[in-house]
C-alpha cells in the first residue's frame, strides 16, 4: 500500500480495505478515548459569589471600557467646536454607539458565544473547528470528540446549518476564514500595543492642564517612564498586583460618574436632550462630510469593548454582564453627558475636557486615579495579548515562544517575555512617534473597528452552525451589527493617512509571520502524513526489528496520531539497534480551551506483546500550559505503566472462571471487530478499569491490593528499561522551497519560515529534555 493511498483513507475515516495486521494492531484510540471521558457538571454560582465575581472582574475585563472618557471629546473634535449641537449630537451618538455595540450586542449576544468561559476571535474559531471541519491542518479524529470539554452538535443534512458546513469545508473558504482570524487576532495585538499608548499619555496630559508651562516633551517623557514600568513588572503576573485592580476601576468608574452629575446640575441638563435618536440624526444630516470624518473619535467611547470579550476567561458571564449593566453602563452615559454639558458652555475647551471639567479641590486625586486607570486599562490589553498567541501557539500559527505560568490559582494567568518586550518597544515607538492623542486615537480607532466586524462575521456562523438560530435571527443581527460597523469603518478609512496606518503596519507584520509559520507547520504535517511507514512493515521485521535492541526506552516525538512516523524508519534504517521499548509520542493539541488531566493521556499497544512498542498521545487545549519540569516524562510513564498493569488485571480476570471482569473481556470496535483478549492486541479492553479509577494513587493501592493475581513481567521489564536510560528521538525536519518555486514561496519558505525556525524555541526546550538524553534525526523536505 502506498503512503498516498493511507493518507486518503485516513482523510474517509478509515473506510475502505485496509491492512488486516493494520486493523488488528494500530488502530485508532476510540475506545480509550471513550473509557476516560467523564460526565461534564455545568457550574453553578450563588448569588453572593456571582456579586462577588462582578466587583472582581471590573478590574480586568472593564479597565480599558471605562477610560475612554479620557480621549473621546479630545479625538472627536480635535479643532475645537463651532455650535453646540454639534456636542449634544456627538453625545447622542456615544449615547447609542454604548447601547447598540458593548450593551446588546456584546454583553448580551456574543459573551454567550463564549468557548467555556474563554472568549476572543481565536476562541470562536475553535468553536466553529468543532461544529465543521474547517482546521487547515488535517488532525481531527473522531476520538477528539469524545473529551469531555469537546462539546458540539449535529445538524440535519438538508438542514441550512449542514448547507453552511459543507460550504465552509470547502478548501478555499477555510483558509480565507483562517486569514480573516488571522487579521482579528493582529489586530488585537494592535490594541495591545496602542492601548498602554493612548491610555497612559492622555492621563500623563493632565500634567499641561495644570500646569500650562511644561512642555509636550515632558508629558511624553512621563508616558514613556511609566509604560517602562508597565512593561517591566509584567513577570510578576497579574495574580500579584490584581487585588489591586477592582478597586482602582471602582474608584476611577464612581468618580467619572460622580464629575458627571456636578457638571450636568453646574451646566444645565440640556444635554439629555441627546438620548433622543433625533439628534443622530441632525448631527449627521448638518454637519456631513465633518461629522463623518468626526465618527472616529465617537467610535473610541466603545474601545475595550472587543477586550471585554478577549478577557472574559475566569468570569462567569452572568457576573460580567451584571457590572456592566449596574454600574459601568451608567458610570459612563454620567461621565461623558457631564463633559457635554462642559463643553457646551466652554466650546474652546474641546482638547481637554476631561480634565477641565473636574472641580478644583479633587483635581490632583481624579488626576492620579486616572493614571492607575489607565495602567490597568493597559494591563487588560497586555493580558488579552499573551492569551491570544498562546491560543495563536495551539493552533501552530505562531513561532514557539517561551510561555511562563505566573499564578497556580489562575490557569489563564500567563506571561510571555518575547512578546512583553516587543510590546514595550512598539509601544514606546507608537507614544514617541505620534506624539499626540489625535493620531494615536485614529490608529486606535481602525484597530478596534476591524477587530469587531472580524467578531461580527464568526458570530454570524456560530449563530448558525452552534446554536441553530432561525434565519430571521440571524439577518437581524447581521444588518443591525454591519450598519454601526461599517459606517464607523467607512469613517476611520479616511484617516489611514492620520495615523490609521499604523495599527494596519502593525497588523500587515504579525499577520505575514503567523500565515507564514501555519504554512510551514502544515507542510511538515503533510511531509510526516505522506510519508509514514505501514505498520505491515514493523510488523515484518519481527520482534528484534531486524535490529539489536538494546536495554533503554527510546520516545519518538511525532505529529501523528496514528501509524509509523518516517523518522522512526529513518532512524532504523542508519542506525544499527533501537531500544527494548520503543513509545511513539504524538502531543496534540484540540480546539478546546482544556484537556482535563484523566483525559490528557491516551496509551495503546502496538504490534504483539513482545514487540513493546507502544503509542502515547498527549492531548492539550489552547489554554493548556507545558510546564518547564519533568511533570510530562513522570506523566507519560505513570500511564504507560498504568495501561500495563491494568492489561495484566484484565488477562487474569478473563483468565479466571469467576470474576467481575468477565463481561468485559470483549470490546467490540467501530469496524465490527472484536478484540479478544489473548490474541495480542489487548489496548481497548485493558483500558475499561480506568472508570474505577479516579486518580493515579488510587490505582497504585489497587494493584497492590490485587498484585497476587496479576502478572508484572513486563511491568518490572519497562522499569528496568526506564532505569536503564530514556533518549527522546526528535525530528528535525527542514522544509526547503523547490527549485521550481516561484519566487514569493522561496522568499516565505527559504527565508522567513527559515528565520523563524532558527529564533523559535526548540521542542527539546519546550519538553526539559536533558541535552545528553537527546537525539535529532535530521530530514529534508522540498515543498
């Protein structure tokens, strides 16, 4: 059988004849996948605790919502104001802008298409991965499905949801959806980067309003210090600074809001005239072409809704949705209805109204609150960031960087050293360069725009893949979404040239080395795919592998999941002897959020018993942490011995004449097959005692209780093996562009892919494998 052959009956779910050792001896892991799922307990909060999670998550996910007071006046009338219903208009479309997109859309639509608490562009492409077979790299396998975190629904054929499917499958509309979550996730790393930007500068600007004599240069200077700063304490993790956060937002939010009514009950209370939809209206009819370019600045009053979504992990979304309604919503119709009603009666102090609205005697306390704001504003959109490419990692479309966990209470809590100094740069660049808000807000502004209607596009599938909405349903939220995001998009085009460029320069470069990097990835998966080894041929060497096998236990890292990887025959065919027990490892990674830790192992046999050859593959979410310590080795072996011993309790239970095992001495597969337990493959029935197993410790006491019955030969072989060494035999494969390329794939391939390999972290790094115990077998791949 050809290598090409294989691959198109894996891609059919491994229909059609196929090998009869093949059937017998390498066969996919449905039912240890089965035997480790456990039953899914939806969560359930109180009411206290659900308060409780509300005040905690305003420190995180409304830090960046709730400072845009500071810049949104200043960036909608950058020139000053001529009429004063040109104010009470902008206010009625901030008034609206804050109902129509944060309020219904967000909080009450698109946080319910959380992927199980997690939220973000890259999250509901995970989601849709699950509901349709749109993942560019060709891993999924029915045995995914049966995780406990894997939740997805079936359609009916005729059905639009299973027309929609079968239209996304399609090759070219996956990898445009895959561009277009590229796009979403750069431009949210753009906010990354221009959020500590605007947020910190604009509070640092309240310095010249008070002190009218110090220089732009200075304000630019204290901005560039703290962001120094910012950036500097991020490896302590947000788990050691966060108590700190809920309060500063709390304070800054009643405080806004506060200011707010002082200056409406000051000024008059003319300006709520503007929650009236008639003055939208008025303000776009009279001011036309003004008041168009002027919708970049309103669009800022709804920044940090896109990182409300991005940070919604740890948060229950009733909580989230229960802060913003009570106390974020009308903290900020006060904050900005208080500067309207300011500027209306000081139309020349449009620059600065936040700050010249704020009574004398709090002025330096408002002034300090609102550089803390600012900080958490930023931290939010630095935490969003590393989420984003740690979910970007999984997905294999970003280079391996080093991911550090910094709380053991907060799985989500990471940071990423590479990418925090790369911020800190462009940030600096971004706040020295621009120099002002203006250009900041309009680089800002396009960041945010594309990120929303990138959402409002996947939100469309999901509600018609994932929740089966009605149709009408769907056109609703289309037409609404589409009417407020593109008029505010059709405005930001037009200051590209303002500023606008920058978050689109930003976007280009991240978005070229993560589809590069995804290309790169999929060709060394199909490289690995196309050219594994039938396990006929194993098999057909014999027990020895036509080799000496030495005492020591040799890991064979591979993409695969199921039959021999190239490198193996690779490595035997140079190569003179292989260790006594071989185990091909396979770390995979799903489009969940997480694996749980019974259901991240899946170990079968390969070939007859004294072969000792074994599969072991590790499965991870997006949110999954490889930690660097020998967790993993201790991890896999603990289930490679695991399997053993229960395979030995199997065969003297079905040996027995009475035993509560008996029923279970056949397992019937997917094909029909039935598996029985003496003729060598023993992987699906040895695994149905993992049921009554809740914890390692807990099998342990079992075996030992039971160890009079059972047969530890080849348990007490692997131990002598493990103790006689372990190497870990890693690929090393170099994809190379053809000769016959064109020249745009050698440059992605030859040069930039190249680049990114050799500054990346190597997988031996990645896994702690010790260098003595490491062995690269080198290949090389043309594409």
């Amino acid at each position: 059988m050809t290598s090409a052959s294989k691959v198109d009956e894996e891609k059919n779910g491994n229909r059609g004849n196929m090998w009869d050792m093949e059937q017998k001896f390498d066969q996919p892991m449905d039912e240890e996948a089965g035997k480790l799922r456990n039953m899914d307990r939806e969560k359930k909060f109180s009411t206290l605790l659900v308060i409780r999670l509300a005040y905690q998550s305003l420190g995180v996910v409304y830090g960046d919502l709730g400072t845009s007071p500071l810049y949104v006046f200043y960036n909608t009338f950058p020139r000053g104001v001529d009429d004063p219903e040109d104010v009470i208009g902008a206010l009625s479309l901030i008034i609206y802008s804050l109902t129509l997109v944060p309020l219904l859309k967000y909080v009450f639509i698109v946080l319910r298409a959380n992927d199980n608490g997690q939220g973000g562009t890259l999250a509901l492409y995970s989601l849709l991965c699950r509901h349709a077979n749109i993942k560019i790299i060709p891993n999924r396998h029915r045995t995914d499905e049966k995780l406990t975190t894997y939740s997805w629904t079936t359609s009916h054929e005729k059905s639009f949801a299973a027309k929609t499917q079968r239209w996304l499958e399609g090759h070219f509309i996956k990898n445009a959806l895959l561009i277009l979550v590229l796009v979403g996730t750069c431009m949210v790393i753009g906010d990354g980067i221009l959020t500590p930007a605007i947020s910190v500068l604009s509070a640092a600007g309240g310095i010249r309003v008070n002190k009218p004599e110090i220089d732009n240069r200075v304000v630019v200077l204290v901005a560039v210090v703290i962001l120094v700063g910012l950036f500097s304490v991020q490896h302590f993790g947000t788990d050691k600074v966060g108590w700190l956060f809920a309060p500063i937002v709390l304070v800054w939010l009643l405080l806004i809001g506060g200011i707010g009514i002082y200056n409406i009950s000051r000024f008059g209370a003319r300006v709520l005239r503007a929650f009236s939809p008639v003055y939208v209206y008025r303000y776009l009819r009279n001011g036309k072409k003004k008041s168009w370019l002027s919708l970049g600045g309103i669009l800022l009053s709804i920044t940090g809704t896109e990182a409300l979504f991005a940070d919604l992990a740890n948060y229950p979304v009733l909580s989230v949705q229960i802060a913003f309604t009570l106390l974020v919503f009308p903290c900020l119709l006060l904050a900005y209805s208080g500067q309207a009603a300011y500027l209306v009666n000081n139309l020349h102090h449009s620059g600065d109204v936040f700050y010249r609205c704020i009574p004398e005697k709090i002025y330096w306390p408002v002034f300090v609150i609102a550089t803390l704001a600012a900080i958490v504003a930023s931290q939010a959109t630095i935490t969003a960031t590393f989420s984003i490419i740690k979910q970007a990692l999984a997905h294999g479309c970003f280079p391996r960087v080093k991911v550090v966990h910094t709380s053991k209470k907060f799985l989500g809590q990471i940071y990423i050293p590479d990418i925090n100094w790369i911020l800190m740069i462009l940030c600096i660049a971004v706040t020295a360069g621009f120099k002002n808000q203006s250009q900041i807000g309009n680089a800002y502004g396009t960041a945010v725009v594309c990120v929303m209607l990138v959402t409002t596009l996947l939100m469309i599938l999901v509600m018609i893949l994932v929740w089966h909405c009605h149709w009408i349903l769907v056109i609703v939220f289309t037409v609404l979404s589409l009417i407020v995001e593109c008029t505010y998009f059709s405005a930001v085009l037009f200051k590209v040239d303002q500023g606008g460029w920058g978050p689109l320069a930003i976007a280009g470069v991240f978005l070229l080395v993560m589809y590069v990097w995804h290309y790169g990835t999929l060709k060394r998966y199909e490289f690995e795919l196309h050219s594994k080894v039938s396990m006929a041929w194993i098999l057909g060497l014999g027990p020895s592998l036509g080799l000496v096998r030495v005492p020591g236990v040799g890991l064979v890292y591979t993409e695969l999941a199921s039959g021999v990887p190239h490198i193996f025959s690779h490595f035997i065919t140079n190569l003179p002897a292989i260790h006594s027990v071989v185990v091909f490892v396979c770390v995979k990674y799903l489009p969940v959020y997480t694996v749980p830790e019974e259901e991240r192992f899946l170990v079968k046999r390969i070939g007859p018993k004294n072969f000792h050859i074994f599969r072991c593959v590790a499965r991870y979410g997006y949110k999954d942490l490889h930690k660097k310590d020998s967790s993993f080795e201790k991890k896999l072996f603990n289930n490679l011995f695991m399997f053993v011993r229960l395979e030995s309790m199997m065969e003297d239970c079905s040996d027995s004449e009475y035993s509560p095992c008996e029923p279970r001495s056949e397992q019937s597969n997917n094909n029909g097959n039935t598996n029985s337990l003496g003729n060598g493959d023993l992987t699906t029935s040895s695994v149905d005692l993992i049921d009554t197993a809740r914890s390692l410790a807990d099998v342990n006491v079992t075996f030992q209780s039971s160890s009079p019955c059972t047969e530890v030969d080849e348990y007490e072989f692997l131990n002598n093996s493990r103790e006689s060494g372990v190497v870990h035999i890693l690929g090393n494969t170099v994809v190379v562009a053809s000769r016959d390329s064109r020249f745009y794939k050698k440059i992605a391939i030859d040069y930039i892919y190249a680049f990114l390999r050799k500054i990346c972290r190597e997988n031996s790094v990645i896994f702690n494998i010790p260098h003595e115990s490491l062995l690269n077998v080198g290949q090389v791949f043309y594409v």
